[in-house]
C-alpha cells in the first residue's frame, strides 16, 4: 500500500463534518438537541463516503418520510451544481443516517420521474424554501429516498 493509500484508508474511519461553517453549526446543534436543532423541521444526520477521498462525509439534511423511506433533498440551496452528498452516494449509495438519537446504516438511491412528481408537493409543505431552490436553478433537483438495511430502532421509525 503506498502512503497516500495508508492515509486514505486511515481517515476513511473518521467522519469529516461538512466544511460549510452554516452546515457544521448545524450539526453541532443537532447533536446538542438529539437530533431536533430546528423545532418543527425534521433534520437528521447524512453520512457518505467520499467517491474521490473515500473519507466519511457528514452533513446535515431536512427530510420527510415516505413510508419506510427518508426523503432528501438535494437542492444545495438552488445551485446549479448538485452537492458534494448527492455525487458521494451515487458513487457508493451504502450511507449512514443517524435520526434523532439512534444511527443506522442505510442505502439511497435517487427517487423515480413518478416518485418525484409524487413527493414534490410533500417536499414543499414541509420546507417551503425548496420551491424557490428550484425555480433559481436550471438542473433538476433530485430526491433521494434512503432506506435502513436492517430494521431502524423504534425511535427512527
């Protein structure tokens, strides 16, 4: 193994939280709350490997449910570019999510042209910010459904 590989392999055990200084505030208060920085807003805590680094990535992210899926959006605020968290697990859709108190593996993948036309409306409702994200970008804003590989704890259902 050459020594970029060690280094690579050896920060690929520690989580980076989001560079951006809004988004690591985020999850600080996320953490100091249990899981609720924003009475009100369902947050929870996405993990991804790096598709370049292959370090573990953390940022902080509002969902809803559908079913037994989470549903985030990747609006990266009306950018025209998707976010670092959305490239990283279509490279590798194997992520972790943590709810409240309780963490867990997961797998996400991108929503279908039917299940986004579907959630879109329950995406708005919930975070009315994202209509304005889409109307201020020329890129389709993906959802992404994220779903527990083995059964979630009670406290995340």
């Amino acid at each position: 193994m050459t020594d970029a590989e060690t280094a690579v392999s050896a920060a690929a055990g520690t989580v980076a939280d989001s560079p951006n200084p809004w988004v690591a505030e985020h999850i600080r208060r996320f953490e100091e709350t249990a899981g609720q920085p924003r009475p009100g807003i369902s947050d929870l805590l996405l993990t991804t490997r790096g598709r370049r680094s292959g370090q573990l990535r953390r940022t902080a992210l509002a969902y809803v449910r559908d079913g037994g899926a989470y549903v985030l959006t990747a609006s990266n605020a009306g950018a025209d570019r998707h976010p670092a968290w959305y490239l990283n697990l279509t490279a590798d859709p194997a992520v972790t999510l943590q709810v409240g108190a309780e963490t867990f593996p997961a797998t996400a993948r991108r929503a279908t042209r039917a299940e986004a036309d579907r959630l879109w409306p329950v995406v708005v409702a919930a975070m009315p910010s994202y209509a304005a994200y889409r109307q201020a970008t020329a890129r389709e804003i993906p959802l992404v459904l994220v779903t527990a590989t083995q059964a979630a704890p009670a406290a995340a259902r």
